[in-house]
C-alpha cells in the first residue's frame, strides 16, 4: 500500500495538544479495527515526534519534511508483518532513531461447524485476541449460548458465509462439521481465497476422500497443499478443550512461520557424533 505523502496538520496549537490529537486518532482506529502505525523520535532529533500513518488514508503529523516519506513506506512495511522496530535516518548530518509501532487489526478466525470442539476453540482464540466468527446453517447449533464470546454466530452455509465476510491475509479458517455437503464447499471457498491459514478436522482417511473431491471440484495443487489436515500440532489432544489447543497453537504457528517444535531441542546445534566422548589416537 502507497502511503499518501499529504501530512494532516491536527487543529492544535501546542505540542502537547498535537500528541493528544494522535493517540485520540489512534484509539479511533484500534477500536475501528483499522490498521495504523505510529513513528516516533527517540534519540537524534525532535525527540517525542510523533506521525501516523493509517494503513489507508492520509498520514498525520510531521516529523521531518525530508524523511516524512521514508518513514510511511518503512511504517507500512512493518505493519503489514505486525512487527515494532527502531528505524535509523539519516537528514541534516544527523541521526535520528524513530521508533515505529505497527497496530494490525485483530486476527480473524472462521471456525466452520457449532460443534463440542468449537467451544473451547471460540474462548482460546479470543484470549489471544482473535476476532471470532463461528458458522453453521444449523441453527440449534449456532446459539448465542454456546458461543457466548464470539463476535459474530452466523446461521448460514458456511461458503456463502465467507463470501459475503471477505477472507484475507489476517484470516484462518478452521473446519470441524465432519460433514462433507458443508466441508467441501467451505474449504473449497477458503482454499481459492487469500486466508493465511485453512486447516480441517478429520482422519487421514478423512483428508484423502476430501482431496479427492477438491481436486476433482477443480482446485489446483498448490491450492490443496495449502491444507493443513488432520488440523492442529501433535501434542497427544484427546478431549475437546486438548484439541482445541493444538489447532490454536498451528494457527499461532503458522503465523510466525514456526513448526511448533520444542524450544529446548532448536538450539542444540551438536550432533550425536558431537556428543560422544574423543578417543585418544593411537
């Protein structure tokens, strides 16, 4: 996304007033769901500047004339991997060190099916701050009562659903219905979009048929290895709220780039070879 150069002077008076304006543009755009970065001098220049930069839309503030630009580009190149970094620039002979904070909207999670799984899985994913949406066209499934965390319990077909919600980068479907009439076309619809993560619940068997039929549904197969099926990391899960917490730590996983390996074994660089004692020659 092109930041737009145009800096909006807020209608203050003071630099005080000016910091005001930001945050309060920036608790608008959090609460909005809207993704915004904020850039801010640390060291080397006027310490405290402060500039906005929305994911769409003007930027607000100034820091430097010269590197407003530069700052914008940077900013949005962060936010788009949710990431906070100090920047270093240089204008003038000098150095200035900008801190820039990237505010992402929420996560989103589509959990297909109202089933027992779902439960727990609605409550882990939004303790982690995920917007939740659960769908299901069955209706004495899909309760306010049972989804009582949720941000949306829809009682629709679940790939009419995703149609009408939009799935992007920020989004991961989970299918748990073990029905195909509703898992095909759900993940079928979530395999052709841009959704990050797609997993399903189901056997090896089960995930053998379903490949099967989204091939032959005309899916192609960079589209089906795009399928993480049976879901969830291996962790031994065998009650529902275990399950669940396997598929959120895939989900977690993926979005890191991670395998979900055990952090005491990733730094243990040594082979078995390594490890074994040195024979004195002879």
């Amino acid at each position: 996304m092109e930041p737009n150069p145009t800096n909006h002077r807020l209608p203050t008076t003071n630099k005080g007033g000016v910091m005001a304006g930001v945050y309060s543009l920036l608790a608008e755009l959090i609460e909005a769901g809207k993704p915004a970065a904020l850039a801010t001098v640390i060291s080397g220049g006027p310490v405290g500047a402060k500039m906005l930069v929305p994911g769409g839309g003007p930027v607000v503030g100034s820091i430097q004339a010269g590197l407003n630009s530069r700052i914008a580009e940077d900013a949005l190149e962060m936010l788009a991997d949710g990431r906070n970094k100090i920047r270093s620039y240089q204008a003038d002979g000098q150095t200035l060190e900008v801190f820039i904070e990237t505010f992402p909207p929420p996560q989103r999670l589509i959990i297909v099916g109202a089933v027992h799984i779902a439960i727990p899985l609605h409550r882990l994913a939004k303790m982690l701050g995920y917007h939740v949406t659960v769908v299901d066209p069955r209706g004495v499934l899909a309760t306010r009562e049972r989804f009582p965390l949720a941000d949306n319990v829809l009682v629709e077909w679940p790939d009419e659903a995703m149609g009408r919600l939009g799935l992007d980068g920020g989004t991961s479907v989970v299918v748990l219905t073990h029905d195909p009439k509703l898992d095909y076309p759900a993940l079928a619809a979530a395999l052709r979009s841009e959704a990050r993560y797609v997993g399903a619940i189901g056997s090896c068997t089960t995930n053998k048929q379903r490949l099967e039929a989204l091939r032959e549904d005309g899916l192609a197969a960079d589209q089906l290895a795009r399928l993480h099926a049976p879901v969830g990391l291996d962790i031994g899960a065998q009650t529902p709220a275990e399950i669940a917490l396997a598929i959120m730590s895939e989900i977690v996983a993926s979005r890191y780039g991670r395998d979900g390996g055990q952090l005491r074994l990733r730094d243990r660089r040594r082979t078995t070879d390594d490890r074994l004692p040195t024979m004195p020659e002879a």
